[in-house]
C-alpha cells in the first residue's frame, strides 16, 4: 500500500493474546500525511460451523458464559453460539472445526463445507473467522460434548429446532455475529 508508512507495534499486553499499539503513517485523499495510532487485539484466527439436521429440521448450538458480554451487559453473558474454536499453529480451518465439532457438541464428523470468511471487528481485532456448515444425524454423535476440562471450558449443548431458532434471532435471544450470520445462510440458501 502506497499511502502506509512507518509502521511500529508496540507491545501492550500478551497474557492471552497479544495486544498492540500500532503507529503508522498514512497518506489522506487530500494528499496529507498524519500520523495514527490504533490498538489491535491479534488472538490468532478462528472457525466456526453451523451443524444441521435436514430431517429433522433442528441445529446444533452451544451455551457457554462469555465475560467480555458480560462485561459490556450482565444480561448477555450467557451466549448462544454455533460450535467454534480458534485455529493452532498453521492448522488448516476445516480441522480446526472438525476437531472441535468433537470436542465442543459431541459429534465426529468427517468433512465440513467452507461457505463464509469474514472479520467480525477489523477496526480492532486481527480474528478473521472461516464459516462451515456441515449436516450431521443421531449417529454421529459419540459423546456429550461440553469441552475440555484442559480448557476450562463448560458448554451446554443444544439441539434446536431451525424455526425456534430463528425466533431466538429475532427476540435477541441470540446476538452473536457469527451465529446470526450462518444462520441466514441456512435461511437463505434452504438448507432446512
């Protein structure tokens, strides 16, 4: 890019992830350069799918508590999600999710379709999110589900029906971007 110059990274924090401070240069429409400033949280990439049971018309959710929502409104803490999880070191998306279909619901499935990729908040986290969906049945399941204890992680699965949660969509019941997004592309594109 033409118009980005002097680009610094100042380190404010790494106790998760990493948190920056980048100083740069940047060339303005009308020919001046200014010098900005912003924060970027950088927590590696993620994954995440949208499970779908075409006969029976249901999708598979979690339940999880999630302290930034909290943080911003106690009311929304407990968060209704798609399965998702962030990607290891050069792990490949699709076996990000396919591990963590495992891990997170209880499922073992074999292969998932890429169908979105998207930042959810570019102005200030580097998270970019690949969007799967797969259809799974009764026997793919394998196990509860609900996480890693190595991961403190306590997820309540839930098997819904498509129509009820597209209530949920609509009554605010479920507010996180990723899930509404895949979602409707259920809705749209008539995998139900």
């Amino acid at each position: 890019m033409k118009n980005l110059k002097n680009i610094t990274y100042n380190l404010l924090s790494d106790a998760w992830s990493t948190l920056h401070r980048i100083d740069y240069d940047y060339l303005f429409k009308d020919g001046s350069w200014k010098r900005l400033s912003r924060e970027a949280y950088n927590r590696g990439n993620g994954a995440a799918i949208l499970l779908y049971n075409k006969e029976k018309q249901t999708v598979i959710l979690t339940k999880q508590f999630r302290m930034p929502a909290y943080s911003n409104n106690p009311n929304d803490g407990m968060s209704i999600e798609i399965c998702a999880g962030a990607l290891d070191n050069k792990e490949k998306p699709e076996v990000c999710i396919i591990r963590e279909v495992e891990e997170e619901v209880g499922y073992r499935i074999s292969s998932a379709k890429q169908v979105l990729e998207c930042y959810m908040s570019p102005g200030a986290v580097t998270e970019k999110m690949y969007l799967f969906i797969a259809e799974c049945s009764e026997e793919m399941k394998i196990n509860d589900g609900g996480g890693l204890d190595s991961e403190d992680e306590e997820i309540e699965v839930l098997n819904l029906p498509f129509k009820k949660v597209l209530e949920m969509v609509e009554t605010k019941e479920i507010i996180d971007a990723k899930t509404i997004l895949l979602i409707q592309y259920a809705q749209i594109n008539k995998l139900m």
